[in-house]
C-alpha cells in the first residue's frame, strides 16, 4: 500500500484535495459495491446455469475476494512505482471492461473468469485511490478523509441488496455488471484533472512477483480444496493436490517475504502483536461474515420463495443496521472501550447466526417475528467488528504505515471470506438433498466461527488495541 505523506506543513484542504477524496470515494463505493450486489444476484445466476454445481458458481463471489486478497499489497508498490493516477486510471478502465466481460458472459466458466480479473483491477484501484487522496490531504484532515473513504464502501453495502435487486428483477443479473461500466467511465474524465504533482511515478523495484503469483495460486488451492472437496471426494487426489498445494505455497510466499525487498506479503507490519491480532481477528470474522452474507439471500430464495425485489428488502434492514452501527463504533475513541464494543459486536452476529439456524427460520417465512430482529442483531454486529477491528488495525502502526495497514486489514478480511464462502460451499454439498438442514448448519458454523472472534478481539487491550509501541 502507499504511504502516508511527510509534509511537514498542513495547509487548508484545496478544492482538488476534495474532488479527489469524491473520486477515490466513487472508486471504494464501486469496488465495494459487487461484492453485495452479487449476493442478491446469485439465485438468478445459479437458475441462468443449472449445467453448473452451486459450489463451482460460489467462484463468483470467492473469486472477486481472492484476487482482491493476492493483489492488494503488491498493488500499492506498482502504484507507487509507475503512478498513483496512472494506475487509478487504468484500473478504471480494467474495472470497466472486466465488469462487461461478466455482463456478457456466456458460459459460468467465463463468468468466474471474469469476476478473477474484475477482482484484479479492484486491487489496483483501491491503494491507487487511497494514495491520492493521502498525497492531497493536509496531514490533519487524514482522518476525516479515510472516514469518508471507508464510509464509501459502507454506505455500498447498505444500498447494494436495494440497488442489486432492482436491477435484477427489472434487467435481470447482467445488468449488476453493466451498470459498472457507465460509473468508472464517469469517473475517468474528474480523475484526469487530478494534479499530478507528488504522484508521478518514482523509482524503485516491483513488487517480488513470485511471491505475488504464490500468494494467488495458494489461495486459490485452499479454496478451491474446500469448494470442490465435497464433489471431487475429500481423499481424492485433486482435493488433495489443491490443499496440500495452496498450503505449501502460501508458506512459500511467507517465508519469500521475510526476505525479499519488495514482498508480495507486508509481513514487517505484524512485528506489532496488536496489529497481527486485530488482523487475525478480521480474518476469522470474515470468513463467517461472508458465508452469513452469501447464505442470506439463498436462503429467502430457495426455502422461503422470495422473489429478488422481496429478498432485497429484507437484506437491507440488515445492511441498515451495520451503517448505523459503525457510525455509533467508529466514535468510541478509547481503546479499552473499543476492544470490548468489538467484543459485543462479535457476540451480536454470533447470536443471530445462532438464532437463525434454530426452527425459528423453517420452511414457512417468519419476517416480522425472525428475520427482522435476526437481521438488524447480525448487521449491527457486523457493523461494529469492522469498524472496531479496522481501527484497531491503524492505530497500532504509526502514521507513515496507516495507508499499508488499512490495505493488510482489508487482506485479511477477503482471504477469511473466501474461505467462508467455500466452506459454506462445501455444506451445501454435503446437504444437497436437505437444504434447509444446510443451511442451518451454515449458520451454526458461523455462529462458532463468530466466537473465535470474539474471543481474539477480548485479548487484554495492551495486545490489541495498539497501545503498544514497536
């Protein structure tokens, strides 16, 4: 990721400090944007595919996070080598015509290839952007600008099930990619008048590109392991190769990166014991979060019958909630306080996943008396985990490494996720002739997954909160 600026003077924001911070804004709300759009959209694209196993089809949401996840790091490095605006505007472009080859996509092959390189562009624009709102910003108004910056990517996941079901039940699932295209074009003209001053190219190697490609094709193994297990036979020797081989090789890409210059893995940032926790906090939480978020809307389609506009709205109040919640979270500026407000917040999801893998949600729909107070518990709890644990993870770095802790916290929520979702794969597998017993063991395992969470985030406040100084 980039690095903070070292100017030493701080004058007023400029009227380009704020149109960039717009821009970067539009970039996060985009990025951020399909990963919740797709959920509501993955009953119509799994009825669009029936030649297709539900696990393989899960590659369209696990292949976003997993590209996303392999890049982010190394992403920050090529921007600062060849060009913050450059490589933003590029990724813009990538993001545009990635997001068309999924719209226009023929076969589930082509679709999940597409969602690998639309992860791979929103790599490279997500660190690109910060980097130029951070070279704009006097070094006092930082924070106010990576709160609007991260309020971007919130504020798409609470209108992404409204917007994703609308265009679905109107347009069909196409159009959730199509209407990427029109918003980055958009962006790319105010995004060539950002100054170019402090953010031309500077020298310096690349990023180690065999770590990155190890860090890619690892991930890949392990979750394709878990995906496909099911199918292929868990003592099979595709199943085998996959997690053997992804294991090995994301210990390959650790053990590069304590050596290389330019490592594909920022691991000199877990030197604060804070900081690695906070990150394997994300981790774990992120991979029942994620699972919870993809289970949701299969689960109004497939046992309840809801139509995508119904289970659009439905999915909102959840998304409602986490918005308020984070705003609530995000103000508590004591450590102390905030590592146990994480606590709650753990405690919250786990209740509801808890809830919802009871007979309370059977086979006839309870959305008054189940899934509304189910959903506002679950979305208020995600709310507050990551808000408390994305601070967490940037105040235990000092200012010069905020921007790269922000990139390795984001890491760590998408490999944990791509993970959840393949192990929510793997139940549905399992359980393919008893889908409501599915996904209450869906639930369940987040429930559990939640807890582990909770119980990493409540580690005493002189280990977690960043009050440690390295």
């Amino acid at each position: 990721m980039t690095e903070v600026s070292t100017r030493t003077t701080a004058p007023p924001a400029s009227k380009a400090a704020t149109r960039t911070l717009l821009i970067a804004c539009g970039a996060a709300f985009i990025a951020f944007l399909d990963l919740s759009v797709v959920n509501i959209a993955f009953p119509s694209i799994a009825r669009d595919y029936p030649g297709t196993a539900t696990t393989t089809l899960t590659w369209v949401v696990s292949g976003y996070s997993v590209a996303f996840a392999a890049l982010l790091t190394p992403a920050g490095r090529i921007a600062d080598t060849l060009g913050r605006r450059r490589v933003f505007l590029i990724a813009l472009a990538g993001f545009a015509l990635t997001s068309l080859l999924c719209a226009l996509a023929p076969t589930a092959g082509w679709l999940i290839a597409g969602r690998l390189l639309q992860g791979a562009t929103a790599a490279l624009m997500m660190p690109a952007a910060l980097g130029l709102v951070l070279d704009s910003t006097p070094r006092e108004r930082i924070g106010a600008a990576i709160g609007a910056w991260t309020a971007a990517g919130g504020f798409a996941a609470v209108v992404g099930p409204a917007i994703g079901g609308a265009l679905v039940e109107v347009f069909g699932w196409r159009s959730v990619f199509v209407i990427n295209v029109p918003v980055a074009l958009g962006l790319i003209l105010p995004a060539l008048r950002i100054p170019v001053s402090d953010t031309g190219p500077r020298r310096g190697p690349f990023p180690d590109p065999l770590g990155t490609l190890a860090v890619a094709l690892g991930l890949g193994g392990l979750v394709a392991g878990v995906t496909e297990g099911q199918r292929w036979g868990w003592t099979s020797a595709g199943t085998i190769a996959a997690l053997g081989g992804g294991a090995l090789l994301l210990l390959f890409a650790l053990f590069r990166s304590t050596r290389h210059p330019e490592p594909a893995i920022a691991v000199t940032l877990w030197r604060s014991g804070s900081y690695a926790l906070a990150n394997a906090a994300s981790f774990v939480f992120g991979a029942a979060m994620f699972a919870w978020l993809l289970a949701g809307p299969l689960f109004l389609d497939a046992i309840w019958g809801y139509s995508v506009l119904a289970s659009a709205g439905a999915l909102t109040i959840g998304a409602v909630a986490s918005m308020i919640t984070a705003t609530a979270a995000g103000r508590v500026t004591d450590p102390g306080r905030r590592r146990w407000v994480g606590v709650v917040g753990a405690s919250m999801f786990a209740a509801s996943a808890v809830w919802l893998s009871t007979d309370a949600f059977g086979p006839d729909a309870a959305f008054w008396s189940a899934w509304v107070p189910a959903g506002v518990l679950g979305g208020g709890g995600v709310g507050i985990v990551v808000t408390v644990l994305g601070t967490a993870a940037a105040s235990a770095l000092p200012p010069q490494q905020f921007a790269a802790g922000i990139g390795m916290n984001l890491t760590a929520r998408q490999v944990g996720g791509a993970l959840g979702v393949a192990v929510f794969a793997a139940i549905l597998a399992a359980n393919v002739d008893d889908p409501l017993a599915a996904f209450h063991l869906v639930f369940a395992v987040c429930a559990g997954i939640a807890v582990v969470a909770a119980i990493i985030t409540a580690i005493p406040s002189r280990v977690l909160t960043g009050t440690e100084q390295e």
